[in-house]
C-alpha cells in the first residue's frame, strides 16, 4: 500500500448559477469553502437528503445524472456519483416496473460530512439487484451493477418485488 501523505487543500472554488437580478458577469458571493460545506451538513442531523422523482423512460436518466451531478458539484465523488445515479436508474427503468407506462423511479442522495449515498426506488415487479454477478468477456448487457460496486465503498438493496427496491451506493467522503 503506497504512503499516503496529507498537504494543505486549496479551497474549493464552484460556479455558481447566476440568480435572478444578478448582473451579467458578476459573482454571487466569491468562493465557496468546504469548511462552509461541512458546516451546513453539520446543521442537519443524519445529514442532508435530496429526492426527485423521474418518469420512467430512458430519456430521463441523463436528468437524474444531472442532478446529482449538480448537488455534488464540490464533492471529490461527483462523477462517481453521476455514474452511480445513470447504472442504478438504468436498471430501474429496464429491469422493474418503473419501465412501463406511468412508471417513475426516484434518485435520493444523502450527504454526511463522511459519506454520500446515492440510492435509486423503483417501483418492482423486476429483478432482484445481483451485485458481483459474473457475466460473459463478450456480454453486451449485465456489467452495470458491477461497475458500481467498483465505484463504491458499500453496495445493497432493500425491499421486495411488490413493493418496489431500493438500491444504493456508499461512497466514503476524503478527509479535508
């Protein structure tokens, strides 16, 4: 295992959205800190959690990777985490319910100042999640879950097939 050093952490500098009345060019409040960050998790116990709905088509999961993407935007896991998000609302939407007329699925994400989990409802009668499942050099279908247990520190599910599944996605957050 190679030496792991700690150095000095420049802050993190995001782009913020203009918001509304603000002037073309200018900036909101100037950077934002990962100790504010952290702060504001701090606030809240257990964290803070997001939940959005989707309709149950493939055409909506570049919206929930887009979403989480956004939430996280200062996070090290971001593109993990969007990754994440596109695998497990892929499978909802082909593999359950979710898929069929009048379907949704919801992408939660849940944010500690030590861990993000990003977990995705479906609405069953589907497949049971298979983490680890080994599939064929040439398979062109079945490596998603594989990749996010990959991607993530912890990897499960709950629920039943009358009642729909959660599936989730632990990520450790770095120390700063």
């Amino acid at each position: 295992m190679p030496d792991i050093t700690t150095s000095a952490v420049a802050p993190t500098r995001l782009r913020i959205p203009r918001q509304r009345g603000q002037a073309p060019g200018t900036s909101p409040s100037g950077p934002i800190l990962r100790e504010h960050i952290d702060a504001m998790i701090d606030l809240h116990p257990g964290g803070l959690t997001w939940r959005r709905t989707f309709p149950g088509t493939l055409d909506h999961i570049p919206h929930a990777r887009h979403f989480t993407r956004y939430l996280l935007a200062d996070s090290d896991h971001r593109h993990d985490a969007e990754l994440i998000a596109g695998e497990l609302s892929a499978n909802a939407v082909r593999h359950t319910a979710s898929g069929r007329p009048h379907g949704t699925f919801i992408v939660e994400i849940n944010r500690t100042t030590t861990t993000i989990t990003i977990a995705v409802y479906d609405c069953g009668w589907g497949g049971v999640p298979r983490f680890g499942r080994l599939f064929g050099i040439d398979a062109e279908y079945g490596r998603g879950l594989t990749i996010v247990a990959a991607l993530a520190d912890q990897v499960g599910y709950e629920g039943a097939e009358e009642v729909g599944h959660r599936v989730w996605a632990r990520m450790v957050q770095p120390s700063g």
